[in-house]
C-alpha cells in the first residue's frame, strides 16, 4: 500500500545545529512528496515539495531531496533558528490522485 | 486575503448525538479535502471534492459519516451517533485546482470531544 514514514520526536536541538528529520516511503504507483510545517497555534502550511525522482525541493534554508532508490524525502537544515520549533510532517500522493497520506508528524525544539 | 475557515472551532457531542462540521474553502479552489487528526498523529485522509463532486470517499471511516458540498464552495462533515472513537481533530484543506501537486491550504479544525 501507500504510507509514509517519519522518524519519532521529539527532536531537541540547539540553535545554529544541522537537522535531518528523516522520511521513507512506500508507494503502489508513482509518488509525489511533500513536507508540511504547522507551527504553534497554526495550521498546517506547506514548506516543499518534490515531484519527480532527483527532484530537490527547498525552502526558507529546508531542502529535501526524493531519492526513488532508497524510497526516501528527508528534510535537512543547516541551521536551525528558534523560530524553527515546529511540528513538521511528511506526506505523499500517488499518481496525482488526490489522496494524500501524511506521517505522524516529528516535533522539533530548538533551544536559544 | 481570508485563508480556510471551519466552524465551530470546538465542539463536544455526548455519544449517540450527531454532529455537522463546516469549512469555507479559500474563494475559487476547486479542491477540497477533509482529514481526522487523531492527537500525536498525522492527518488521515477522509474524502476528496473536486467543486461539487465528491471524487474520492475511501477514507471514511464508516456510514456515520457523510460529506458534501452541494454548491462547489461551503462543505459540511456529518457524523451520525458520535461514538468516542471520533474523537479528534477534523481538518478542511483546499487547493487551487485539480493537480494533486498544488499547495493545500489548510484550516485551524475542529476538535470533536465525544463524551
């Protein structure tokens, strides 16, 4: 079947530090990837997205790369602010068929 | 401009009673979406509009559940004799258009409280 999976939180870091927050895939068809972020007290909103296998999505200094061969789409910052304490979550649709299927989501802390 | 709304913000329905949750879309999107957030857990899919066709209803969990959106704009989620398994938050999304790699636009939810 089709589902996403993402590394469990919480994920604490000190300001400045590199993040990898990692999600792999598995897909029955040809998948899109994305990457929402939903910050405290807000909805969800997207942060990137990659279409087609090599395709890097970037960001606000968030890339992702979808790598078909290792089924994987992590995220990676080279230098996390404050500002960056979020909720973040991985998803994929299949085929350009809109249904979408999120991970559980990955809290990361970011301490000053 | 105005993002998703959905309405009521919180809601807690005693088991057995039926509920109706509202979302208004972004003006103009032809997509619309609606999730269950469970608490710690991504959105799960529930059902898929494209104006007033509802294209994709696999995730529904059951019968009691229902959804339309009769004018291609306004969509309402009922669920009939509220069980405390649906508990949880219910999400609207809208998008743009019809390409399932366009953004998604997400509303605040509702938190569902069965009691």
């Amino acid at each position: 079947g089709n589902s996403v999976t993402q590394m469990e939180g919480p994920v604490t870091l000190s300001e400045e530090a590199f993040l990898t927050i990692n999600c792999t895939y598995t897909a029955t068809g040809y998948p899109s990837l994305f990457w929402y972020v939903q910050y405290p007290g807000e909805g969800l909103q997207l942060l990137l997205k990659a279409t087609k296998a090599d395709d890097k999505g970037s960001n606000k200094g968030f890339e992702a790369t979808y790598r078909k061969e290792t089924t994987s789409f992590h995220l990676e910052k080279g230098s996390v602010q404050v500002s960056d304490s979020a909720v973040y979550f991985c998803a994929l649709s299949v085929d350009n068929f809109n249904k979408f299927y999120f991970g559980s989501g990955t809290k990361l802390n970011v301490k000053p | 401009g105005a993002g998703v709304s959905q309405s009521p913000r919180y809601k807690v329905a005693k088991r057995g009673q039926d509920v109706a949750l509202r979302c208004d879309p972004i003006s103009g999107h032809v997509s619309l979406f609606w999730y269950q957030q469970a608490l710690g857990q991504g959105p799960e899919f529930l059902t898929y509009f494209q104006n007033e066709a509802q294209l994709d209803k696999s995730g529904l969990p059951s019968d009691r559940f229902f959804a339309e959106r009769p004018e291609g704009s306004v969509s309402t989620l009922k669920i009939q004799r509220t069980q405390q398994e649906d508990s949880a938050v219910y999400l609207c999304a809208s998008s743009l258009g019809r390409d399932a790699t366009m953004e998604q636009y997400f509303g605040p939810g509702t938190r569902l409280t069965v009691t």
